[in-house]
C-alpha cells in the first residue's frame, strides 16, 4: 500500500497539512500531539503500522496541526477558537460531515473544545495521554509547575532533535538506536525550536476544565498507566467530568503515542467505533520475507578482535536499519549478525536488498540475502511458516555481496525494470522439491 498524499486545508491564511487513509468506516481525524510531520511519520515500520490498522475499519484523516511538520508555522501562540477551526477546515477539506476526534497530548483540549462547540460536526472523541489543564494548581495538582515549566524550555533550548531524549518520553525505545535516530529526525523536520517553545506557552496556559460537563458525544479516554511525562490522573480527572466517558487503562510507561504497544490503542479504538475489534493482527498473511546474514562472520570476528567485530556490528545493524525504514520494511527478528525483515511489497523488498547491500560493502561488510513472498502465520509480533523457512533458506544460497529470490518473488515484480540472472534450480535443505532461483542485478 503506497503512503497517502498529502493535501492542504486552508483556515483563514493558515496551512494545514493533511493526508487520508482507507475508503470505509467512520471518519476519525487523528491530531497528534507533541510534535508531526506526516511524511517522517510513515518512514518508521511501527507508525506506518498503526496508522494503516486504523485504515483497515476506519477512514482516517491525519493532520499536522498548526505550528508542526507540513504545516504553516508559528508566528505567535494561537487560540483556542483558532485551534478548533483548524480542525474544522481539515474536516471540511477532506469532505467530513461528521467524525470522531482523536486527541493526544496538546491536542485534546482543542478537540474537546470542538465538540462542545460543534456537536453537528462531532460523532465522538478519543481522548489519549491528554489532559484538562498544563499547569499546575491547588484544584489541579498534576500539571506542570512552574519549575518543571522551566526544566522544558531548557532542555529545548539545549537539547532538541537530539538522540537520546527519550528516557521520559518513550523508556520502552531505549535500547532501539533506529528509532531513537527517526524520533530525533521527527522532532527536527516537525517543530523548530521556537515553534516548540510556543507551543509550550500555549500548553501552560490551558485550562478546558469548564468544558468538561458540556461534552455530549460519546467518549473513550486512554491513558499509559506509567507514563512518565504526564501522569494517568489527568485521564482519570478527565472521566470522572465528561458524562458517560470510558476509561481504560493502557500498560507501559511511554508517552510518545508512536511508541510502546500501539495495538493495545488500535483495539480500544476500533471496539470503540465499531462495536468490536478486530485484533492486532490477521492470522496469515502474504508478506515478503527478507533474510540478511553476515559473509564471513566468524573469520571476521577473529581477525578483528572482540571490541572492533563488535563496533563493526553496530555499524552494520544502524545502516540496515536505515534502509529498512527508507523502502518500508519492518524488522521482525535479530539474531547476532542477521535480521529478518518483512515486507508488503516485493519490489520494494528487493529494492532495499541491493540498498543494503551497497551501504553495508562501503563499511566493508559483504552479506547474503535472501527473499521469498508467501503465505506467513502472525504469531504476536511475529512471523512463522514455510514462507519464512524459505526464505532463509533462498539467504544460504546466496553468494558474497548477492540477493537472491525466489521464483515466485520474480514472477510478482514483473513489469517493474528489475532485472535478474537465472541461478537454476536448487534443492532447500527442509523444502519439499527443486525451487528455481534468481540474482537480483
């Protein structure tokens, strides 16, 4: 499925970037909060994930809101009324009569203040990791205070687009160096510093609590039980407010909607508009397996010593991360000096195989690949079957610096301009029958 284009909502004379995702289902206007940009969004394998599960039993409008990612920056802090007509304009540019607001962070205030203003237009809303209020009062004792207000527009000044900041925002990413590298990335092309800085002015001086009582369109609230940036009172505050609100606890401790278990999100959202979910996963699906082992390894690893071959390995594993999220790919497993990659095109599988293979020779590394497309069973994260035992069997085939794929592989890529050398027919080691493979050129 090729990312959504993105189009223009006019407010006045103010941009709003927006793309649409799926034909059917209610329309849901997802606003993220914290920070946007909706072509960085799609580049890591996760988000591009979630966003496409919401497309599969909704009509899903995402939009940079103002001050962020594509569109219009700031110039000076907007208001309240500016805000909820920005979201209006979208709906109208995306020819939405009704939809539910989904609202996360900074932008559940203004997506409350929508529907209690504009209920013809509001079918109901998705309140996630938000709040009523950013600053801290006696009547509000979970916001902000004025130190901790301090402590951000420091760490803004000193820090933004930096890999690394994430210990509060995404803990359960710590240890994921790609992700850490495509959040910093997110946060430089999606706010500058000062657009962030007006922004946090505009979340200090918030205050919706008066609103609450007067929502009167069906509400579901969700909040990381552990989240470390904007504790789970704030949730609880809001649905002990809103009539009829449900409430549900989500586990981990991130805040960044983006990271941590986003299926949990999707269901919650999908019983929530449709009656019922779906789960996280189909049980089998056709996907392109990509298999990647190192040439070599352990002669490699003797010559070099233990600290070098180890240095050598995060360099490898960084640079194939980056060219898996580049052609949209999702890494399914890592073991020593391989990984095991999926994907839902096989062109573009094929494409980030000769990627890698050129990235990881010019740190002097050559690899073995190997591609199948086939029917996989979804265990949890996880993919299983005779698809990927092929396919890692296609990878032991394979020569130095050399992607090889499956027949079936080159028969679904016709017609695209890739070209490939016949490598005859091979017996695999557990596979029943001779299977033809081909050198990806």
């Amino acid at each position: 499925m090729d990312r959504p284009q993105t189009s223009y909502a006019w407010n006045d004379s103010t941009a709003l970037a927006y793309q649409v995702l799926g034909t059917s289902g209610p329309d849901l206007l997802l606003v993220p909060g914290s920070v946007s940009h909706l072509e960085v969004l799609w580049d890591e394998p996760r988000v591009s994930r979630f966003l496409r599960r919401f497309a599969a039993f909704c009509r899903l409008i995402i939009m940079d809101p103002r001050g962020l990612g594509l569109s219009d920056r700031l110039t000076e802090i907007p208001t309240m009324e500016e805000r909820v007509a920005d979201l209006l304009s979208v709906l109208d540019a995306a020819e939405s009569e009704r939809a539910t607001l989904f609202g996360n962070a900074d932008t559940g205030p203004p997506c409350i203040a929508a529907a209690v203003a504009h209920p013809e237009r509001v079918d109901g809303l998705v309140l996630c990791g938000t709040y009523a209020k950013g600053s801290w009062s006696e009547d509000y004792p979970w916001g902000w205070t004025d130190q901790r207000w301090a402590d951000f527009r420091r760490s803004v000044r000193d820090h933004w687009g930096t890999p690394g900041g994430e210990e509060e925002g995404a803990p359960s990413m710590a240890g994921d160096t790609a992700f850490l590298q495509w959040s910093a990335t997110l946060m430089r092309l999606g706010a500058s510093p000062r657009a962030i800085l007006l922004l946090g002015e505009m979340t200090q001086s918030v205050d919706v609590r008066p609103l609450l009582p007067q929502v009167a369109v069906p509400t579901l609230v969700m909040h990381r039980i552990g989240d470390r940036v904007n504790e789970a009172d704030h949730s609880r505050y809001l649905v002990d407010r809103i009539p009829g609100a449900r409430w549900v606890e989500l586990p981990g401790d991130d805040f960044m909607l983006w990271a941590g278990d986003t299926d949990a999100i999707v269901d919650e959202v999908e019983e929530f508009l449709t009656g019922q979910r779906g789960g996280a996963e189909p049980t089998r699906v056709v996907a392109t397996v990509m298999f990647t082992d190192v040439v070599g390894s352990t002669e490699r690893a003797r010559a070099l010593g233990n600290r070098a071959w180890a240095d050598l390995l995060e360099v490898h594993n960084a640079r194939v991360r980056t060219e898996l999220r580049r052609f949209g790919g999702r890494e399914i497993d890592t073991a020593g000096d391989g990984f095991f990659i999926s994907f839902e095109s096989p062109a573009s599988a094929i494409r980030c195989a000769r990627a890698v293979l050129e990235s990881v020779g010019e740190i002097g590394v050559d690899l073995r690949i190997g591609l199948h497309t086939g029917e996989c069973d979804v265990v949890g994260d996880k993919l299983r079957g005779i698809a990927v035992h092929i396919g890692a069997r296609v990878a032991s085939e394979a020569g130095a610096g050399e992607a090889l794929v499956s027949q079936t592989v080159k028969d679904l890529v016709a017609g695209s301009g890739i070209e490939f050398q016949d490598r005859g027919t091979h017996e695999l080691k557990g596979v029943p029958g001779e299977w033809r493979l081909y050198s990806v050129i």
